[in-house]
C-alpha cells in the first residue's frame, strides 16, 4: 500500500518528477501560476526551494504577498500533492550552491533564459499545509504542518 501521509508522498512524488506549478498572487489579485523545478534540502525539514532571477514577477509577486501553494502530479494524474506555505526570497550564497547542487541539471532550459548566476536568488517555501490526492482510490488527506 502506498504511503497515505502527505509530505511523504510528497517527498517520493519530487523525487521522481522533479517539477511542480507554484501559483503566487500578481499585483491585480489574480493567481498566477508556472512549471518550476523544485528540490528540498534533507537539513532544512518542511521547506521547498526553487532558484529564480532577483526581479522577476515571481520575486516581485512574493514580495507583495509571500501566500504561494504548489501542486505536483505524476504523469497519469493519478497522484497530485499540493502545498500552501509562505515564500521568502533569499540571495545566500552557500544557500543558492547547495539548492544548485540539489537541482543537479534538472535546470538546463533555466540556464538558457536566465544565463547569469550573479542575478540568481533563492525561494524557500515553509510549508504549512500538505494535501495529498489519489483519485482513483478516492484519498483525499491534508496536513498542517508544524514549524
């Protein structure tokens, strides 16, 4: 039987995809959402990172409201994991190499549309709330998450 707690499942789904849709609000209020690559760090427990440019709307709309969720799925829609939590942008540089190395070279379109790393900055979501879904098995469970 699979694993029914959500950031288990979660952590196995990443694992294995590597991409998920973070959906922060734009200035108008409206969601906005994009394909990311995302990885989490084994010392640094309930958090997700990604890598963007310091400036971007996606910087921009966490600055303005730092709410984000991100969804993640296999293939055949038959796993789908969501996660609400807060974002922060950080420009650390022992972070933004040890995010890079848990990234691995899962970045090459990144590189092709963001070719400088002096412009690179970091968003670690804490992570709040993990719903996991299984349709086919009708699993519908969240969890809150402690800090």
């Amino acid at each position: 039987m699979k694993d029914q707690d959500p950031l288990r499942a979660f952590r196995a789904l990443l694992d294995s995809i590597r991409v998920g849709v973070l959906c922060t609000l734009n200035e108008d209020g409206y969601p906005h959402c994009r394909w990311m690559t995302a990885a989490t760090l084994p010392r640094v427990q309930g958090c997700l990172f990604a890598v963007s440019t310091a400036g971007s709307p996606k910087v921009q709309e966490i600055a303005g409201c730092d709410k984000v969720q991100w969804t993640f799925q296999t293939a055949h829609l038959d796993e789908i994991v969501s996660l609400r939590g807060r974002a922060m942008v950080l420009n650390n540089p022992g972070l933004k190499a040890e995010v890079l190395e848990a990234l691995g070279p899962n970045l090459t379109n990144f590189w092709r549309v963001n070719p400088d790393p002096a412009k690179l900055v970091v968003i670690e979501t804490v992570i709040e709330n993990a719903r996991l879904f299984r349709p086919m098995e009708r699993l519908n469970v969240q969890t809150e998450v402690q800090p």
